[in-house]
C-alpha cells in the first residue's frame, strides 16, 4: 500500500524526526509471521505479538483499562491528560515521566507514538483514532480501536486489550469484579417500576447546559443504578439543550460531571431554577471521584452506578456500606484501596 505524501505544513525539522521515528519502528516492529489475530470494536482484523511489552494509550479510558488489567508496567507512552491522572500516578509514579502522545480533543502526535516503538496501540473511533490506526498498521504496529460505551462495551474493550497484549485471562479478573458490583445495586433497584424511577439530569463536562444522550455510557451508568436518563431519547454524543429543556424536564437529581462543578454552581444560583425538584431536595451532585473520574468508560464507572444507586435509594441501598465497597473495589483491580490512595469520594458542586 502506497503511504501517503507528508502534508505540505509540516516544518522541515518535524519531518525528519517522524522519518527517523519511522525507521525506528520499522526496525523494531514485531515480526509478521509470528503475530496472532485479533478483531478489534471497529471490525478491523489485525495482527498482534505474542505478548505485548512496549504498550501506548491514547485516551484515558484506555489507560485506566490498562490499570485496572494490571498492565501499566508495560506503558511506552500515554495520553497526555493521564499523565496528570491521581489514580494512576499514584499507582505508578514513573507515568509522569513518560512520553506524552497527545490528546483525543486536539489530536494526537504520531511522530511520537513512533518514537517510543510500541508493539500495541489502543486508540479511539473518533476524530483520528482510525486515521492514525491505519497508519500504524502500515509500519507494522498492531493498532486496536476500543468503543467502550456501555458496559458490555467496556468488558468487550478489556478482553480486547488483554489479548492483543498477550494476556487474556487478565480481563476476566476485572470484568469479574465490576460484575459484583453492578449486581449489589441491581439485587436492590431492579424492581422499582419504570413509573417510579427518579428522573436524572447528567451535566457534561463541557457545559451544564449539554447532557447525556442514549447513545453514551452516562445513560447506561443511569439506567442501572435505577434511574431515568431525561437525556435518554436524545442521540450522539453530549447534547447542548436550553435552560427551558432543563426546567421541563425538572430532574429529580442532577449528577455533574467533574469539570463542569463551578459551571453547575453558577447556572443554577438563578432565581428561575430555585423550583427545579434536585434543587428543592438538594440532590444536585458533582461525580466522583478526585482521583479518577466515575463518569468516564472504564472499570470505575461501575463505582459511579454505585455511588448514583446510594444517592437515587438511600434506603434500597442502606445495607450497602459505600466506602467499604469502593476500597474492596481498588484494592481488587488496582492492588491498594481507595482509602490506601488517599482518595475523597468529592460529590459536591462548589467548586
């Protein structure tokens, strides 16, 4: 397959070190008729090594997936925002030394995905993520493409990224633990009726004002826990709404993801939103947690199912000890507790 010509834009010094990373991955790129096969979320067939030692991310959920796979001993290179992810510093303080390879909201840089001659890629659907995939396939890297954005998704994604790695038994350990988890809350919620679920408004990181459509694992993570995503009609990806939409759908609790807390404190200190049902109750809620998010596609998303179960039933849920369970949790997928990581479950919206 012809590759093709280097935009025109790329400076001259650019160009040179992607030749010289190119070589370097063509020298250490695994040999062909040793690799094994694997079909990844996208449908693409690709060949994989052995076992997979010189591992990159692209985005967090996919190195949070390969910290809860134990894997992250073998990270060659890493998202630029997990770098500065608590969690997984915490847990390996080398990350941050690593070589950033970019980010899925402003691209990724190949140049140094090469660089780091990795033997497997975990990328994403959007944006670049197929554009750059293919383009490592063309340098014989293995290359795999992970939609994890339900849960079945997201154990479909571990098992992929367990056996391009070389590791499949791996998955199964935390698949098996998020399973235990999710089935606390649905021995507790499963029988509420639909007419009786309480109705949640989940806030986007970007702005209060843009919500969780069907399509996204926030109205997955809602729905299990025993709720009723207003978003759940709604399609694609984050969905920009009015503040009248808001005030018609008058959601029983509002769950705020991380970044859009002071947002969140500020839009809703209007007189317009005082008679709104979460902020008469006082059940408007940031997502845990402050050392990773909850709200995100990866194994922690079934903590937040947890977590939003606790605040949607209380008393469905009292015999269930939330930090016993979190600490279990962590220390099961991540080899320390929560607790042990100094981590704050954080829920409030004041910034």
């Amino acid at each position: 397959m012809k590759r093709p010509v280097p935009t025109p834009h790329i400076p001259a010094w650019s160009a040179l070190a992607l030749c010289a990373a190119v070589v370097l991955a063509t020298l250490f790129a695994p040999t062909i008729g040793s690799a094994r096969t694997v079909t990844d979320m996208a449908g693409r067939v690709v060949e994989a090594p052995e076992r997979a030692t010189r591992i990159v991310t692209t985005y967090k959920p996919a190195s949070l997936c390969l910290a809860a796979l134990g894997l992250m001993d073998r990270l060659a290179g890493i998202d630029t925002d997990s770098k500065f992810d608590d969690l997984q510093s915490g847990l390996r303080p080398q990350l941050r030394k690593l070589p950033g390879v970019g980010r899925k909201s402003t691209g990724l840089n190949l140049e140094t995905i090469l660089s780091v001659q990795p033997d497997l890629v975990i990328l994403y659907s959007q944006k670049d993520g197929r554009q750059i995939a293919e383009r490592l396939r063309e340098y014989g890297i293995c290359a795999v493409i992970i939609e994890p954005e339900t849960f079945e998704g997201l154990f479909a994604a571990l098992r992929l990224i367990a056996t391009a790695a070389g590791e499949p038994q791996r998955a199964e350990r935390a698949i098996a633990e998020c399973e235990r988890v999710l089935g606390l809350v649905r021995d507790r919620v499963d029988e509420i009726p639909a007419t009786a679920r309480r109705s949640v408004y989940f806030a986007a990181p970007h702005d209060f004002f843009a919500t969780a459509t069907g399509d996204l694992l926030q109205d997955d993570i809602i729905t299990r826990a025993g709720g009723r995503n207003v978003g759940h009609e709604l399609s694609g990806f984050f969905h920009e709404i009015s503040p009248e939409q808001f005030m018609l759908w008058n959601p029983d609790l509002v769950a705020v993801s991380a970044h859009a807390r002071r947002k969140a404190a500020e839009a809703l200190a209007g007189a317009q939103f005082a008679q709104v049902s979460a902020v008469v109750s006082g059940q408007v809620y940031g997502f845990p947690s402050e050392l990773a998010p909850w709200d995100f596609p990866s194994p922690l998303s079934a903590l937040g199912v947890l977590w939003l179960a606790k605040r949607l039933y209380p008393e469905r849920m009292a015999d269930v000890d939330l930090m016993t369970e979190i600490d279990r949790f962590h220390a099961t997928l991540f080899g320390r507790s929560f607790t042990d990581l100094e981590g704050r479950l954080d829920d409030g919206t004041d910034g």
